[in-house]
C-alpha cells in the first residue's frame, strides 16, 4: 500500500475506517469459500490449541465481547 494511502485512510472517522475494515474482510471471505488448508496452516492451528490446553487459566474473550468491543452488538 502507498503511504499517501495509508495516510488518507488513517484520517478517515472511526466508523468509516471499521466499515472499510469489515467491507475488506468480507471480500477476503467470500474468496476463500473453496479454501483449503495446508500444512502450514494445520501446524499453527495444532500449536494454537496445544498452547491453550497448556494454559487454560489464561483469559479470553467471547465473540460477544469482540463484538460489543467494537460496537459491532
């Protein structure tokens, strides 16, 4: 991305740049329906759960509260 884009972007409100986020989100989604996982991806996934299992006092948040956070419920 050039800078001047990036810098125009980040002088965009709040509310625009989340809707520009979730707009970019969703086109990456809808690309990816027919998305299949490599190993690469299979061995983070492993380590993610692997690390959660090894800590499970560790706190985490809800999809609810990810959304609440961003004003998204």
């Amino acid at each position: 991305m050039q800078a001047s884009l990036s810098v125009e972007l980040a002088q965009l409100p709040a509310i625009e740049r989340l809707q520009l986020a979730q707009d970019l989100i969703a086109s990456v989604t809808s690309e990816q329906e027919g998305f299949v996982a490599n190993d690469a991806h299979r061995h983070a996934a492993q380590e993610r759960m692997a690390y959660h299992v090894a800590h499970p006092d560790e706190p985490t948040l809800t999809l609810s509260q990810i959304r609440t956070s961003l004003g998204l419920s």
